[in-house]
C-alpha cells in the first residue's frame, strides 16, 4: 500500500496508461482482508478513473460480498457496458442478478451472448436462472 502511495505519475497511476493508485490500494486491503478499506479505495478509483474494467469488477465484487446488490449490479453493468468483450463482467452480473433474485434478468442476459463465447460460469448460471424460471434451454439455432 506505501509503494502504490509513493510510486505514482502525474495522473495517479503506477505505469502512464494504467490503473489508478487507489485500485492497487484497494486490492492490498482486499488480500489483507480488509474490505471496508479496500471499498473505500476502489470507490475513489471509480471516482476519479470510473472507465476501468478492474476497479468496476472488483468494486462490484466488495458489492455483492457485503450484500450491497443494487450497487453491485451497478457496478457490473457498468462493466459489461464499456467492456463487452470481457466475459467475466457477463458472468458476475449474472451472478449478482441471480444473488438478487432477479433470474430473469440474469437469463435474459445471458441469452445474448452466443453459445460457443459463453464461459462455464455463464452456462452455470443460465442452467441456474432458467431453473429457477421453470424454463427448457432455448433451442439452438440454424
């Protein structure tokens, strides 16, 4: 935590196109199992850098484990917004969607993205929201 605190650029960053300070920070305090200071870290790296798909995830993360969902949710939609390319936001926001009784959402979600990009998480959780829906897997196509 003191190195990310002494070694940054002029835009609060370790290296000049990268992740906040405040992320690494909030990481050290997550492996420290501190997660009231690490929330309080990726909150300010959000705030001042909210585009990075790191603190957006981890965020949520802290989110979701503290019961926070709606924030959680926030977070990870935000995430897969900006990041739709990277699976794992498609996953926790699922995940979160299902935490927050809300597996409609979650299967909706999850039906957008094709079968052969969909990540053994994702399948878990579809598997889990349709159940929860009473619904069949939907058909494969053409």
């Amino acid at each position: 935590v003191n190195f990310a605190r002494r070694a940054t650029t002029p835009g609060r960053t370790l290296e000049a196109l990268g992740r906040p300070v405040a992320y690494y920070e909030g990481v050290a305090h997550m492996q420290l199992g501190d997660p009231v200071a690490a929330t309080a870290c990726l909150e300010r790296a959000r705030r001042d850098h909210p585009g990075r798909f790191a603190v957006l995830n981890n965020l949520g993360i802290l989110y979701a484990t503290a019961g926070r969902m709606d924030e959680a949710i926030e977070c990870f939609a935000a995430a897969v917004e900006l990041f739709p390319h990277r699976p794992e936001g498609f996953a926790n926001l699922a995940g979160c969607y299902l935490d927050a009784d809300r597996p409609g959402d979650a299967v909706d979600l999850l039906e957008q993205v094709p079968e052969p990009q969909r990540t053994e998480a994702m399948r878990e959780h579809l598997e889990r929201g349709r159940a929860l829906l009473g619904r069949s897997p939907a058909p494969a196509a053409d």
